[in-house]
C-alpha cells in the first residue's frame, strides 16, 4: 500500500486519522476550509499524466465517457479529498445514458468458486430476477464488509431492492455506482485494495509508476 507523501517544504502536516476515514479539514478564517493536504505519488502521476491516460484509467472506475473527461479535464487535484468530490458532483451531475452506460460495464458481485454449489444457484437465481425487473445488472458497493459477508449483504440487497419500483431503484443504483466509483478512485491513487476488488492492477499502474500503456 502506497503511503502519502511528505507535504512540501512550508506546508502543514494534515491531521493524522484512522484509515479509512476522511480527515476533518483543517480550520481558517472565514467559512472556507483548507484543503487537506494527502498528496500520493499516485495522485500526482494522475495529474501529470495525458488526458488520454487518465481518462482511461477512470473509465476503469466509472465506464461513463462524460465522467471520465469531466474529471480530467479539471485536472490538477491537490489532494484526494477534492479528486472524490469532485467525481461525487460529476455522478450526481450525470444523465440516465450516462449512468447506463457505466451500469453497461458492470459485473455482478459473485461469490468464490469455492463456494457450495447452492450458494451458487441462489444468488445466480437472484441476479437474474434483479435483471428481469430492472433491465441492468444488480451492483452494490461492499467496501464496509468483510468478504465472508458479501454473500449474505448481496443476496438481502437484492431482495431488499426487488421490492423498489423503478425509480427508487435507479436513485438507489446511481448512489451504489458512486460509491463503487470512490473506492475505486482511492485504489488507483494510493494502491488501497479493496475488499470487493480481488486485483490491484490499476491501483499498482499509478502508484508504483508501472507503464502499462499508460504513460
């Protein structure tokens, strides 16, 4: 896992906080906060990097083109925390073909091939009822759980969510799709892998400055 880097020379140290959790801003005068400064080495490689290169690689986070260029070309970032809401107002900003375009990219969460067989079925016969109803993939982001329990928080959300209508459903899935975007954007800037994501290709790409066609 990459570390943040040193502030530079003349800057403050932010606040040290408990992985996983966001640092609270630091105060100034007035009613703007200052900018939490947890610069990675990822983080600047996303900034100096093509527009190409880094459109691509948050195609990988988020399979929405609008997205994608909207965060780049906003480019730099001076710390994660700007990065993340910057991508939470683009997804919120996004219209249902954007955001069915990125669902398009998606793949269900499954479980272990070595997982009993009946498992198998049942969330097999749950995904397919999901997809019946709505007409897109089930997703949901499972960065809070341990993967012994996304079988359990799958098979409920889906059950859960068969009882929305569509339009509760696609507030619901647009939020879940946000959420998956942030924990993906987290991995490939500071290579944090995550408990849904089994690899750490693109998290790797940025932070250890692998090339990889990117740069």
């Amino acid at each position: 896992m990459s570390r943040p880097s040193e502030s530079p020379a003349g800057l403050p140290e932010p606040p040290r906080q408990r992985r996983g959790r966001p640092a609270a801003p630091a105060r100034t005068r007035g009613r703007t906060p200052a900018v939490v400064s947890d610069r990675t080495p990822g983080l600047d490689r996303f900034n100096s990097a093509s527009t190409a290169a880094a459109e691509d690689a948050l195609l990988g986070c988020f399979a929405s083109v609008r997205w994608a260029q909207r965060l780049a070309a906003h480019r730099p970032y001076p710390a994660l925390d700007a990065l993340l809401a910057a991508a939470d107002e683009a997804a919120y900003d996004l219209a249902p073909e954007d955001l069915g375009e990125a669902l398009a990219a998606e793949v269900s969460p499954g479980l272990h091939r070595t997982a009993p067989h009946s498992a198998h079925l049942a969330l097999s016969a749950a995904h397919a009822a999901y997809e019946c109803r709505f007409g897109h993939v089930f997703v949901m982001c499972l960065d809070s759980f341990r993967p012994s329990e996304h079988p359990d928080q799958v098979l409920a959300g889906i059950r859960t969510r068969l009882g929305h209508d569509r339009d509760e459903e696609r507030v619901v899935t647009a939020d879940e799709m946000r959420r998956l975007a942030r924990g993906r954007i987290i991995e490939l800037v500071t290579g944090t892998l995550r408990a849904d994501e089994p690899t750490g290709i693109r998290a790797e790409a940025w932070t250890e400055g692998r090339t990889e066609g990117r740069f």
